[in-house]
C-alpha cells in the first residue's frame, strides 16, 4: 500500500516545491492541508504517517500544531520544513516532537535520505511529479522567496546577537504610490521612528530596501548590541546603521541565492531620526512610484524592538522577477 504523506504549507508556491522533492517512483499518496488547523483535522480523519510541516502560517502555526498533536495523542512523524532557521526554532520544534527539521528550499536527496531513514522504501510506481498538479502564482512565489530570505536574515540575528526573531508572514502587493504612502503610514502610525534606506540593482532587477525602527528600540538594541555607556545621537546613528546592514544584506542575499542573481548594494542612507512617518513620506515622495512591496517585520522575543524592512521593487523590475518566479514555480 502506499505510504500516506501530508504537506502543511499556507503558500501553494511551498507545497508544490516540497511535492516536487518527493522522491520519484516511490509508492506515496500525498495529501496537502493550508494550515495547522487544516493539518490537524486531517489527522483526526486518516492519520498520515508522515507530515511535512512549514512553522510560519495563519490561523494555527507549526507550532500550535505540534502542541494539539502531543495534548490530542496523534502519533504521526513530523518533519519540519522552515525558512525559519534560527537554533531555537529547530531546537524548539524538536521538544515539541518533530522527529527532524529541514530548512527550505529542500533537496531531493535530503528528502529521500530521511524518509529512509524513517522507514520509508522506494518501491516501483508512477513518478510523483507526473501526479502532483498545484495551482500556484508569481505572488504566493514572491512571498515564499521572501519568507525564506526573512529566515535567513533572522537565523544570522540569532547567531550574533543571542535572541529569538519572532517571524510574522510577509506581506507581498502590487501597488500604486498613494497606497505605499498609506502602508508606510501604517506600519509606525503616530509613533516617532527612523529609517533606512538602500538601493540594490542586480540582473535586470531593482529596488530600495526600506527599514523602519520605532523609537523605543534604541535600548534594547544597544543591550542586544552589547553596548555600554551612554547612547547618544553618534551611538543611535551606529547601531542604526549596524543593525541595517545585517538585516538588509542577510534578505537581499537570501533573495538573490534562491533567484541565482547577484545584488551589488549601495551606500545607506539615513532618511530620518526621531521624525514622524509623514515626514519620511513627503521628502521621499518622486523616489516611490508603482512599486512591487514586500513587506517583513520583526519582532525580538523578550525585547522591546519592533522594525519593519520592507523591499521596493521598480516597476521595470517586474518582468523579470515574473519570468524568474514562474521558472521556480514550475521546476
């Protein structure tokens, strides 16, 4: 009979990348479920033996289902398979039961390795590829590349600076100047911030990377940072750019690893300190047209630090990030 497996994944882009992982000609029947509560529900009904599970999902998380699966006594093998790469995320998944963690993009022969390793024997079939259809778009692609970047960009924080990077879903949207105004309105309303800002050009795709800090990190960035001492306006300034760099480099080269492209970056710059969201706004208003938005914020377990890097793609960008996605989309 064949070997029952079921895919957690929100992003359609991810499920159909991590069926098409599945080893060819092996006697698998592959389900799939949008979310924890979804995967759980499946559970309840078939109890597949294997399932492969994203962290970083809406309505119930990895996380949350691995706990229902310990409280409700529903046995299956679950492997993890996360952008989030941070130790603790791994560490954390590991308590909670998952039986390995793989980190995305996966690998075929990482795939075929541990479900070996769990039991699993290749036997004569139909090759999965030619069974699995998955409807998926240059969008969900998009958000799943930058949920992968995200990752990165927040195992590397863990590593140096010993915290836990709580990672939300980013946000991906095609849209107009008035609407990027009202979204960067949004995302520090009334609050006080400072910001970032840095270009990246790279094969025939553009942009600026965009990082928003309210006002009341500076503190816990600098106990994160291990400075000690006064924090002054040269100290913000430093750990401002600081912390810039390694978020905004660890994403752009996230994205440009996956995509097989090479970012070469500007110089940041420094739009504004202690300054009101509007301003940032009106003095950058020609800068921002028609603009691919991805939209990534970070939350520092225990910390009071909130940021918001979002990536700006140039319109003439977008042809090529269509052509490069789908090609991901349907390898």
């Amino acid at each position: 009979m064949p070997t029952p497996i079921m895919i957690v994944d929100d992003s359609s882009f991810a499920r159909k990348q991590m069926a098409r992982a599945l080893p060819d000609g092996w006697d698998v029947e592959v389900t799939f479920a949008c979310d924890g509560s979804e995967g759980l529900a499946a559970l309840k009904c078939g109890h597949p033996e294997y399932v492969f599970l994203d962290l970083n999902m809406p309505v119930m998380d990895g996380y949350q289902m691995l706990e229902a699966m310990n409280s409700e006594g529903l046995s299956s093998k679950v492997i993890v398979v996360s952008g989030d790469i941070q130790p603790e995320a791994h560490q954390r998944v590991l308590d909670l039961g998952a039986v390995e963690f793989i980190k995305k993009p996966v690998r075929k022969d990482q795939v075929a390795s541990i479900l070996t390793k769990h039991g699993v024997r290749e036997n004569s079939y139909s090759p999965l590829s030619e069974t699995i259809s998955i409807k998926t778009d240059v969008r969900d692609g998009c958000r799943e590349i930058a949920n992968v970047a995200m990752g990165r960009a927040a195992d590397l924080l863990a590593r140096l600076l010993d915290v836990f990077v709580v990672m939300p879903i980013p946000n991906v949207n095609m849209i107009e100047t008035s609407e990027l105004h009202m979204a960067l309105n949004h995302v520090a309303e009334g609050e006080t911030i400072s910001a970032v800002c840095q270009g990246f050009i790279g094969s025939g795709i553009a942009g600026e990377a965009l990082l928003i800090f309210n006002e009341s990190s500076f503190t816990d960035i600098a106990d994160m940072m291990k400075h000690t001492g006064n924090i002054d306006e040269t100290v913000e300034l430093e750990l401002l750019m600081d912390i810039s760099n390694i978020l905004i480099g660890a994403c752009l080269k996230g994205i440009a690893d996956q995509m097989d492209i090479d970012f070469s970056q500007g110089h940041p710059v420094v739009l504004g300190r202690h300054v009101k969201i509007g301003d940032i706004i009106k003095r950058n208003a020609s800068r921002w047209n028609k603009t691919l938005a991805i939209e990534m914020g970070y939350r520092f377990e225990n910390k009071n630090i909130n940021c918001d890097l979002l990536l700006l793609f140039t319109e003439d960008s977008l042809e090529t990030i269509n052509d490069i996605v789908s090609c991901l989309v349907v390898e």
